[in-house]
C-alpha cells in the first residue's frame, strides 16, 4: 500500500515530458542514428517482400483456371462462385501469412526496441548488437507480440473469419446463384461489429503499447510486461496516440510530396518521349522502366523503415518519461527527461 501511495505521489508530483520536446527527441534519435534504424529493418523488409511474393503466388494459383486461355479475355466472373472461390484462398493465404508476418515482425521489434531503449538512454549501439539481442529473444518476443496481437485484434479476426466462413458455406454452388438473403441482410451488422471490435483492439493495443519496452529493458514475462504497460500507459493512452497520430501524418505528408514529385517527373519524361518520337519500346527505355522501379522500391523500404523506426521510438521515449515519473525511487539507470543522447557515430564497431 505504501510503494502504490509512493508511486502515485511521484507520478503526480512530476510533469509529463512536454509533447513538442517528445517530438524533438524522436526527431534527433532518428536523425543522429538513421543508419542504425534503416539496418535494422533491412532483414524484415525483405522478409515481408517474400512472403508478399507468396500469397499474391496463391492467390494467383487459385484465379488461375478461371483466367483467359490462348490469349481469350476472361468470362466475366459470377460474384457468388467467385466468392466460393477466393474464401478458401483468402484462409489459406491469412494462415500462410499471419504467423511468417508476426514471426518477422517480433523479430524486428525486439531489435528496434533495443536500440531506441539504448540511444534513448544515452548508450551507443550498433545494428549487429541490435540483431544479436532480437535473436537471442526471438521466442519470447514472438510470444509477447501473438498474445497482444489476438489480445486486442482477436475478436476482430474471429468476426471476420465467421463472416467469410458463413459465406462461403451459405453460398450455393455453381453460376447464377446470388447470396443467400440473410447472409446480405445481416452484412452492415457484422461490419458494425467488426469495426466495434477494431476500434475496441486499438483501445486495447494503446494500454498495451509500451509492454515491449518494459520486457526488453526490465527483464520481465510477457505478462508481467503487459501489467507494466497497463501502468504506464492509464491516463496517457490519449497523449501516446496523438504522439504516434502526428508523426504518421508528418511521414504520409512526406510520402505524398514524393509521390506527386515522382508522377511529375513521369509525365516530363513522357511528354518528352512523345516530343522526341521515342517509341516506348526501344531497349534503353526498358533500363529506365527498371531503374525507376529500383528507386520505388528504395523509397519504399527508406519511408516504411523511418515510419516503424518512429513508433518504435516514440515508445521507448514515453515508456522512459512515464517510469521516471510513476517509478520511486528513480533507477539510477533510467535516463532523465533532459539526458543527452548519444552522438552520431558513437555506435560501437
């Protein structure tokens, strides 16, 4: 009763880290150590481009009997039979996908979160040293991120796969059959409940937001980091959403000029192509086709890397000011609001 009376008196007595000096911070870890951060999520980016690469292979091998043959369009398809077809295909795909993607992606959480929990507080460290801790924590990390996933997006999921299982099931087979009336009438109710228990999951993702950071940096369970998180984060889910809210506008703001900058560019070369009487076919055209899809394919991975690498990090910063301010005594550890980060280049070799 006294260490809660403790805490409580702590986490009233010191303010919160201002929003724009959150902000600021974020801005200078990722800046002063972008090296670090693009690294890390080189490995998970090419993970997430062949399992990308798989499902769009099955869904393909699924479409593909009732494609066009020796070059004859396609019939076009009954939505009902088509319905029978890609439900299968969809399950299939989610499972061959969901576990891969999560696998990956706890994988590149454990190794961002090392580094950000590092730089954060001061320390220098290096994307191998990054990579070395995700792995040797990859079975607890992938635990920790199944069991918050289905924790708050579970009851989605479950809506979702009962919607296209009865679907699949109540649609009679063969061409020319439509849907079963009930399952159309009853379509807005469970995409109300669907979105109900999104909206719910995002609610719950929130609370559980810095469980991450509390397990790799306090050495706790999953459900020992999931109560912490549940702590840390009462009264401040609204402050951690606009946090991560604004630096998701900033990047798809960032994202947008690009992409009107490259279509801009696109025409110009167009406009000069037809100017000049280039035909689009000539061989060196083909070479420009394949740099420009290289480039795509770089900025792509730069913005999804500096998009995740900011979450990330906004996290580490939060889950550092909230415990500096709920934790009593103060950890001598634990950096303060104020601390100076590390310099760029002072990662160890």
């Amino acid at each position: 009763m006294e260490a809660n009376q403790t805490a409580y008196t702590a986490s009233t007595q010191i303010p919160a880290m201002p929003f724009g000096v959150m902000l600021d911070r974020v801005y200078r870890i990722l800046r002063d150590h972008l090296k670090v951060f693009l690294g890390i999520a080189a490995v998970p980016g090419v993970a997430m481009m062949l399992l990308y690469g798989a499902v769009m292979g099955i869904l393909f091998a699924y479409l593909w009997p009732y494609m066009g043959k020796d070059g004859a369009a396609p019939a076009t398809p009954d939505p009902a039979v088509m319905m029978r077809i890609m439900t299968p295909a969809i399950v299939l795909a989610t499972v061959v996908f969901l576990i891969p993607f999560l696998a990956v992606f706890a994988f590149y959480l454990a190794a961002a979160f090392h580094a950000a929990i590092k730089i954060d507080s001061g320390i220098g460290t290096s994307i191998r040293e990054s990579y070395e801790n995700a792995w040797s924590r990859m079975g607890r990390s992938f635990v920790l991120l199944i069991w918050i996933y289905f924790r708050a997006f579970g009851l989605a999921l479950a809506i979702l796969c009962a919607f296209f299982g009865a679907f699949g099931l109540l649609t009679p087979a063969g061409a020319n059959h439509a849907p079963p009336l009930a399952v159309v009438a009853i379509f807005p109710v469970i995409m109300l409940l669907y979105f109900a228990a999104y909206v719910y999951g995002i609610i719950v993702a929130l609370r559980l937001s810095l469980a991450f950071p509390a397990w790799m940096e306090e050495g706790l369970t999953a459900g020992e980091a999931m109560k912490r998180s549940n702590r840390f984060t009462y009264g401040s889910k609204g402050r951690i959403f606009l946090l991560l809210l604004v630096i998701y506008a900033i990047s798809y703001a960032c994202f947008m000029v690009v992409y009107i900058v490259g279509f801009l560019v696109f025409g110009i070369g167009a406009l000069a192509m037809a100017a000049l009487q280039i035909h689009p076919t000539a061989p060196w055209s083909f070479v420009a086709i394949g740099v420009a899809v290289v480039i795509l394919l770089c900025f792509l991975y730069v913005w999804m890397a500096l998009l995740y690498g900011s979450g990330v990090v906004t996290l580490s910063v939060v889950y550092h000011d909230q415990r500096r301010r709920m934790d009593a005594p103060l950890p001598a550890q634990l950096p303060a609001a104020d601390a100076q980060l590390p310099p760029a280049g002072a990662e160890p070799a």
